[in-house]
C-alpha cells in the first residue's frame, strides 16, 4: 500500500479515539489500516476485513480475509473506491 493513502497509526490510543464511535462499532476488532482521511480497516475475530468509513459513519465488510482484502485491491474498480 502506498504511503501517499495509508498513515502510520501505531502510536494512537484507540480506546479513546473511538469511544464517541463506541454504539456504531462492534466489541472486538484490530485496527489494521487508517488512510489519510482518517477511515478504519479493521480485522474481525472471524479474520474478515472491515472499513469504518467516519465521514458517513458507516461500518461495511470489505473481505473475508486480510488477503482476499489485498486480492481485492488488484481489481482497478476496487482499488479506485
């Protein structure tokens, strides 16, 4: 993934960030991804990738595996959303 789109998000307190998101996010999940607009992959329990998208504040499953995620993104439609 390019550094033009995805940031460097390991020194963010998570709990805290998203606890005003807490009712429209689910119990447990790692947060794998953050791009430059501030939107969330993360990754399930069950492995399945996610996208926290917090301009529309809409969670969406994206994939059902990180590499299906990354297969996905080969697809140029896929890659440009």
């Amino acid at each position: 993934m390019s550094d033009d789109y995805i940031i460097d998000h390991s020194n963010v307190d998570w709990p805290g960030m998203l606890s005003p998101w807490h009712r429209l996010l689910p119990q447990d999940f790692t947060v794998w991804l953050m791009n430059r607009c501030g939107d969330l992959f993360v990754v399930m329990e069950d492995s399945s990738v996610w996208m926290f998208d917090v301009g529309r504040g809409n969670f969406e499953r994206l994939a059902i595996s990180r590499d299906d995620f990354c297969n996905q993104l080969e697809i140029d439609e896929n890659l440009n959303n």
